[in-house]
C-alpha cells in the first residue's frame, strides 16, 4: 500500500512570535507492506499547543527534555487515528489510537517499546476529540535506557523515571491538558474548600478546567482572558465565581486587590510575566503557585517575571514549577474522577476545533494571538 500524505513543516527556526508564513505543507509518499512489521495510521485529530514553539527555537532550555524540530521535516504532534493497515498483532485495521502522531496526514510507526500509542475501548463513549483534551489513556512499558539518553518525547505526553538495573519506565498520558490541570491543581495547589483561587488564561485548554476543578473542590475562583466574550464564558458556562479582561486592567495588581481583597491562597499561573509579579504581590501567607506555563515568555523574553522575593519569603509563599508526569501515581484517580464529572455534566469541555491539515499553521499562531478558546485541535477530512 502506498499513499501520498502531506505534512506541515516550518521553513526555518521561529525565533519570535510565529507567522503563518513561517510554515510550509509538504507531501510525500508513504509505504506500508505486510511484511514491515509497521502500522499505518490515517490521523482524525491533531493537538496543536503552545509548548511546540520552544522545539521550532535552535535554541531553548526545553531541549533539555524534548527534541527540537528540525526545518523542513515532519512534527510529532500528539493526535488520534485510525489504523488502516497493520503487520503487528497488536493493532488491527479499524482500532482508534491516541498518541505520538504528526502534524501529517498519515503516520506510520513500528510498535516498539518507545513508540507511545494506546488504542481506545470500542466501549468507549465520549467524543474522540475528549482524549486530546479533557481525558486521558494510559499504557506502560519497558525498556533499558541508553547511558546518556535525555527524555525525548512530548513533555505532555511523556514520564520517564529511572529503576533499578537502568531500566526506564515510560509512562504515556493522554488527555494532556485534563491531567495538567488535574495534578498542578491537586497536588501542587492542594485546595481546601473555602479558599481563593486565581487562574490566568483560564479560558485555554488547562484554565478552564482548573478553574471547574476548583469549584468541585469548594473554592471561590477567579480568572482572568483577554477578550469580553472569554469572560462571559467564565462566568456563564464554566461557573467561575468572577472574571475579567486583563487587558483593561493596566495596573493588574489594584485589579487582583479589587476580585480579591482578602487575598490568593492559589494561583495557578499560565503567562508569567507581570501576572505572576501582582499575582504574588496580592497571595496570602503560605499562598501556592501552580506554575503550569509563560507563554508570554515564549516569544519575548523582556516579558520575563521579576517578583518581589521579599513577598516569596515573608509570606512564605511556595512557587513549583511542575509537568504532568510527575504525579502519575494520581492517573487511575483521575481518569475515573473526570470521566464521571464529564458525564454528569460537573465539567465542561471547551474544543476549539479547525478542519483541515492546512489549518494547522493558522490553528498554531492563533494560540500566539489570544484567538483560541479551550483545547485547540485541527481535524482532518
């Protein structure tokens, strides 16, 4: 079987803010025979998040845990797909899979204990584009780790923890955003009910349920977007208690003074910058920082966070970076947990959907732009 099957590349390392003009769509042809041992999958749905513009810099500190991507080649994107061939026992023609794909049409892959793929139950009854964005599969592998191996794969998607003997354990998680907001709200945040709760971008694809999973937990929750109609949906859909538009606030520490007089217990912080530094100045004692992201560092490091670390040490206020693999001992309680607030109707899952593989660059720098609401994906035909 042979067919031709186009893929999105970037022209050159994207230093700054991307441009639909920094992408190409190339085509190339794909070969699947029976005795290759190899599995073609004709990809539905492809992931497009920010953390992707730190791999396509020749430089940055994330190649200290993910590949960067090379100019002119194919992207591993996380996706969903179906098989439509297969040489391995282990997937059949028509199985539905979730994991490592591409910013391509088709991707063919040999299973091995590197390649991270998971095939859904066909019992299964939540939308498909759900294990992109709000839940999660999970499978675990073993291999030995090469001497001087680096992580390789998607922070998102990946978890990997050295045993006994330099065995590595692979972890892989779908439902990248639902398990972000899942852990750094739980575990990193640790929220009891009647505290306060500040999120940033929190109508994105991990704002909007960290602030839904606040209210489960019995919080006062306020976020913050950049558009009126963001807002809105904050306050009437999701259920934050209030919202507003950073972008009319040109002094954002009155403003976190004025939604929280009595102070922040959590802030869990997606754009850094001058959010963190009010966000800081307003926390209460023992107050915790959920730092998730800062994309707006991701195209201009003048935008970098200076905080008061006077307020960090009297106030003794706990700020954790953290990445989704690193509470995986919470996976089970989670994917059952939110699967049932999903179908009871407790959460709400905002997809904002593009058709069309020649989406992907506008899908990609919208992101950039404050354009997206929720869990941005592309869909192919």
């Amino acid at each position: 079987m042979e067919v031709e099957s186009r893929y999105v590349a970037v022209r050159h390392h994207v230093e700054g803010l991307p441009s639909e003009d920094d992408f190409e769509v190339k085509a190339a042809r794909v070969r699947w025979w029976p005795e290759s041992g190899e599995v073609l999958v004709r990809n539905l749905y492809l992931s497009v998040d920010p953390y992707q513009l730190n791999r396509m810099k020749r430089r940055s500190a994330s190649h200290l845990a993910v590949d960067g991507i090379v100019p002119g080649e194919r992207i591993d994107a996380y996706g969903a797909g179906e098989v439509v061939a297969s040489a391995c026992e282990e997937y059949k023609e028509g199985d539905v899979v979730t994991g490592v794909l591409g910013w391509e049409d088709y991707t063919l892959f040999r299973p091995s204990p590197g390649v991270l793929m998971s095939k859904l139950a066909a019992s299964d009854d939540l939308p498909l584009s759900h294990h992109l964005s709000a839940l999660g599969e999970r499978r675990r592998r073993r291999r030995r780790a090469p001497r001087h191996a680096c992580m390789q794969f998607l922070l998102i998607c990946l978890s990997v923890s050295v045993a006994p003997g330099g065995d590595r354990w692979i972890e892989h998680v779908a439902g990248t955003s639902g398990m972000t907001a899942y852990a750094g709200l739980y575990e990193v945040g640790r929220p009891e009910a009647g505290e306060k709760v500040f999120v940033s971008a929190a109508s994105g694809s991990v704002g909007s349920l960290v602030g839904q999973f606040a209210k489960l937990a019995g919080c006062y929750v306020v976020g913050c977007a950049g558009t009126n109609a963001k807002v809105d949906l904050l306050k009437n859909k999701l259920g934050f208690d209030d919202a507003f538009n950073y972008k009319d606030e040109p002094d954002m520490k009155s403003a976190l003074k004025r939604y929280f007089p009595d102070g922040i217990d959590i802030y869990f912080d997606n754009v850094g910058g001058e959010t963190l530094e009010a966000a800081l100045a307003n926390m209460n004692t023992y107050g915790r920082v959920a730092l998730c992201g800062v994309i707006s560092e991701y195209t201009d490091a003048g935008h970098r966070a200076v905080p008061d670390l006077l307020e960090v040490i009297y106030k003794r206020i706990t700020i954790r970076g953290f990445f989704a693999w690193d509470f995986l001992t919470r996976f089970a309680e989670f994917t059952g947990v939110i699967s049932d607030w999903i179908r009871q109707g407790k959460v709400q899952v905002i997809e904002d959907i593009s058709d069309g593989l020649e989406s992907v660059p506008s899908a990609f720098t919208a992101l950039f732009s404050g354009d997206n609401i929720g869990k941005k994906m592309v869909k192919l035909a």
